[in-house]
C-alpha cells in the first residue's frame, strides 16, 4: 500500500510540475493549456490522491483508472495547444516541457499496471474484503444502454490517442497515393514506417527523441514534403488535419493546400543522393562525384529501380498500373532523339545554318544586312510547340518584315558566333551540352521549315498546300518526335546538382541531407520539380534560344524533415513484405 501511495504523491508532483510549465506564450490560443492542465491536476486530486492517499479507499476504483489512463493524453493536449500558438518555444523550454510530460506519462503507466484489476485488490486486506463484499454489478435496461455507449466512447478516444502516440514515437502506417514508386509501390499499397530512431519529435515542437538513423542510397523514405510552407500556422493546421482524421476513421481529411486541394505531403520516395555528393542525370542515367573524385560515374544502383519503360513489367503487375506514362513506340521515340542529339556534328550543323540563312536572304523581299533592331517575337512565340505549329505564318511575316531576314540569321547563327561550342563539352558539363544540341537541332528543322516555305512561296504555291509538301512533312515528323521530347525532358534529365558555385566550384549535397526522387521517373513530381513551370531558354549559352516550360528546381531534404523507412508492405497480402528493388527500365 505504502509504494502505491508514494507513486500517487510522486505523480501529483510531477503533474503539478508540468501544469506550471503550461504558461501560455502569447496572446492565443496557447492561453488555454494552463486552464487544460489545471483543470485536470484539480481533477487528479479529488478522485485519485485523496481517494487513495488520505481515505485509502477503493470505492471509486474504475474512475481512479480511467483518470491515470487519460493522464498522458490530456497532458498532450495541452502541450500541443500550447504549441498551437503564433510563436514558438526556445529548444531548452521544449525539451523541459517535454521531458516533463514524460515523467507523467511513465508514472501513468506504471500507476495503471499497480491499480489493474488483477493486482490491485491484493495491495490490502481492506481493499480485498471491500472487493468480496462490494461484488461488480453490471447495469440494466436504459442504464446498461448509457454505460454501452460511454464504453465505447472511452475506447475510441483511448485508441485515437494511443495511435497518435504510436504514430508519433514507434510507427505509422501510409498508404500510397499515386504511381510515383511504380513499380515498387502500387496504388493503395499500405506500408508500415518505424519513426523511433528517425528522431521523432513532440507534435509542433523540436523536443523528442536523439537521431539513430542513418540513411543510404536506395532506401525508400517517408518524409515532410518541402514544397509546402512549414511555419507555425501551417505546421499546426497540419497536425489537427491528421487528428481529425485518425478520429474520423480516415473520412474526413482537411489537410489542404491554400487552394483547397488535398495536399501530397508526406511523401514515399527513394533516396537517390547522399551527403557529400554532386549528381546529374542524362539520358535516364545517374551520375555522381564526390570531393574524392572529381570525375562523374554513373551511379550503377540507380538502374536497379529507376523505371524508364512500363511497358516490359510484369503482366500481374501492368494490369494493376492505372497510367503507362509512354507507350512502347514513344519509349524508342525517346531513344531515337538522345541518339541523333549524341551524334549531331556541331560543325556541319554550323555551316547548315548559314546556309539556310543566306538561301532566305535570297527570298525576303526587304532583305538587308542591317541587324534586326525590333522584337519581332517574344519567347511566348519561341517555345517550341508554338514554335513549329506557327511555322506558316512566321514564315510570311518574316519575308516581308524589315529586318526578318536579319532576325532569321541570327536566330540560326548566333549560337556558333563564339567558341564555346567548339569545346569537348558545350558549357563545361554533359548536361549543358545536351541541351545546347537540342537546341541546335530545333533551329536547324525550323530553319528548314522556314526556307522550304519560302521556296513554295516563291513557286506561287498557296499557303493552303504548304503542308503536304514531302519536304514539310518529313520535317514535322522529326519535329513532333523533339517537341514531344522536349516537353517529357525534365522528368528524364537533371542539371548538375548543387550547382556549382560563381567561379566553378563543385557545391555538394550538405550532411544530413538527402536527395529523392520516384522509381517511376516520368510519373513522379518529386525532388528534381517545383509545382509551377516557367517559360525558360532551353540553353541559356544561346541569347536567340527556343523555349520551353520547365518546372526543373531541384533541392534536397534535410534528416530532419524524414519521418522514417518504409520499412514493409502488409498489404495487399499477396505483396506483403519487403519492399523489393523496383524494375529495370
């Protein structure tokens, strides 16, 4: 009995400890976790302490229960509304705090295992004759009814509180929202994530438990998408959205964005970049380099589950993929355009250019050697689709603008006017380079579209007929193959990242943080995008470049941001176990 009544002491001075801790922070809503508190320490001293210390008595034995296993949930409570308020708390008051709920909800537990049904009766002779004498007495008629639903009410509260607990500290279960990990993942996939030694923390604070965990590449991770705002109000918007969904038994999410979309946050992607590393990706292919070597190597892993081509997956597992991202046709499409890019001859692509140039020359009815010196199109007008599918009409409007044959001279050949371009590597990098030929390789099919519509114009053919030319047409098919690859091409490269710094230096991913992206690489806004594209030159080393909508933004994530591995499938049944290491693509 003594050992009980000592706990009960203890814990009253623990609570009361963490009740003063609750001052508020400002002027908000963090004003009310002192009233929290208090009003459950008050709650604690008339049916637990007095009770048990003062009368020693175990006449209200289940409300004493039922108080304990509430402790640590309403003590939570009131953390977390402390913590709802605009302004933070310095990390050492965090800590305090939350060491100090701690102590409460260890002494919560082991109060509840003292006064459990199976041991508490034994802790004196009074209480075992009071427990012979005082029989349980189940209710009846509307009475049973009432105790019915208040059971129930207590079990769903206890379980709610208990998951977030569980969620907070040992694991959580997902579900997979989208075919980003395909084929890894499939859609409705669920996956259990151990968050111990992720370093979890207290809800809206930097409090919790030390960082164990080391990541490497390959490891799929559920964390923080970073694309989202992370302030106090956000933070906290977030934190009661994913309560009331646990309450709500996953019906009801009101984790929104600021237009009221549901929010992909978090996210399951793969670790493809570690600390200390420098990455870029061409042709569907990772490499990387390190300060112990400058050189860059393809990072062999990566083809282990980078999914390039759905179209060879298994047939269990395709009939389950609700979209293929490229058909078999447009896979070799892609293939055809990387090769012809490889192997474009920079120096015969020059002298086409100017070739090209003087051929319109010849047919410009204002032609002149003095330079353009109006804007005769934006870069709205030079992204690439508008580019070529205005082809005709640019063709007209320059052979009659003054100054369009300029315009169309240097459009073909400012970009060979340096050096630069004679260099093994276009702009120092692959990355670069390949942009740069791309870009090549659009003038030279727009050039040619150009001056072929100037020829059928000079042949008296109308406009109307342009289009079935053979020439013409051979060239739209070559073009349609590079818009539609130009369009696919930031889900299939990557410029060089962290990029180098103002005089060349390699920067590199910092210590502790980690970069990601999805298996399924053409489905998978992840790591290497923002979620708006701009119109941006598709080689920044040409001032008369095409353009291109581009939402390339790559950044990486720190530890602190990652909620843990996903560490096993459970179901559906059929795939339950260890995430496997995706599909060759």
């Amino acid at each position: 009995m003594e050992k009980l009544k000592s706990l009960v002491k203890i814990n009253l001075v623990a609570c009361s400890i963490y009740t003063l801790l609750s001052f508020p922070i400002g002027a908000d809503i963090s004003i009310m976790a002192l009233p929290v508190s208090a009003a459950f320490l008050f709650l604690l001293l008339k049916s637990v302490y007095i009770p048990l210390v003062k009368k020693e008595s175990a006449e209200h034995m289940t409300c004493m229960r039922r108080v304990i296993q509430y402790q640590p949930f309403a003590f939570i409570t009131a953390f977390v509304i402390q913590h709802s308020g605009s302004n933070g708390m310095p990390f050492f008051l965090d800590l305090i705090c939350g060491l100090s709920w701690l102590s409460t909800a260890v002494l919560s537990v082991i109060i509840q295992y003292r006064l459990s049904e199976k041991r508490v009766w034994s802790t004196c002779p009074q209480w075992q004759q009071f427990h012979k004498d005082h029989p349980a007495v189940k209710p009846t008629g509307s009475k049973r009814i009432a105790y019915e639903i208040l059971e129930w009410i207590d079990a769903l509260l206890q379980a709610v509180f208990t998951i977030i607990l569980l969620n907070i500290f040992i694991f959580q279960l997902y579900e997979i929202p989208s075919e980003s990990m395909v084929p890894t993942f499939l859609i409705k996939d669920r996956v259990i994530v151990f968050k111990t030694f992720a370093g979890p923390k207290l809800p809206l604070s930097n409090a919790g438990l030390p960082y164990i965990q080391n990541y490497k590449r390959g490891d799929i991770v559920v964390f923080r998408n970073p694309h989202y705002a992370s302030d106090r109000k956000s933070e906290v918007k977030t934190f009661f959205s994913q309560f009331l969904y646990m309450c709500s038994l996953t019906l009801l999410n009101t984790n929104t964005d600021e237009n009221g979309e549901l929010k992909a946050d978090p996210l399951v992607k793969r670790i493809t970049a570690v600390p200390g590393e420098q990455i870029y990706m061409l042709d569907g292919t990772l490499y990387s380099r390190t300060k112990d070597s400058e050189e860059f190597t393809p990072v062999t892993d990566d083809a282990r589950w980078a999914a390039w081509d759905l179209n060879p997956a298994p047939k269990k597992i395709k009939e389950k993929i609700q979209q293929i991202p490229l058909t078999e046709k447009q896979a070799a499409q892609c293939l055809e355009v990387e090769a012809e890019r490889r192997n474009l001859d920079l120096v015969s692509a020059a002298l086409e250019c100017e070739a090209l140039a003087r051929e319109f020359r010849l047919r410009a009815k204002n032609a002149s050697n003095e330079p353009c010196t109006e804007e005769l199109f934006t870069k709205s007008d030079m992204m690439i689709y508008n580019m070529f599918s205005s082809v005709n009409n640019t063709a007209i409007s320059l052979l009659s603008a003054k100054g369009g044959a300029s315009w169309f001279d240097s459009f073909l050949n400012q970009w060979h006017s340096g050096s630069e371009w004679k260099e093994k590597m276009v702009g120092g990098d692959m990355y670069q380079d390949s942009v740069f030929r791309l870009n090549i390789m659009a003038k030279l099919l727009f050039g040619r579209l150009v001056v072929r519509n100037a020829q059928l114009l000079y042949e008296n053919v109308p406009p109307s007929e342009w289009n079935n030319d053979p020439v013409k047409i051979e060239c739209f098919e070559k073009a349609q193959r590079l818009v539609d690859y130009v369009f696919e091409m930031d889900l299939r490269n990557l410029p060089v990242f962290p990029e180098n710094d103002e005089d060349g230096k390699a920067s590199y991913i910092p210590e502790n943080c980690y970069f990601m992206m999805g298996d399924n690489r053409y489905n998978s806004l992840d790591m290497r995008h923002k979620y708006q594209q701009e119109l941006i030159d598709l080689s920044r080393l040409d001032p008369y470049s095409v353009t291109y909508y581009s939402g390339i933004a790559p950044q990486y994530v720190n530890r602190e941001r990652i909620l843990g591995r996903a560490s096993f499938r459970f179901w559906p049944l059929s795939r339950a176990g260890v995430p496997g290491k995706g599909l060759r693509g």
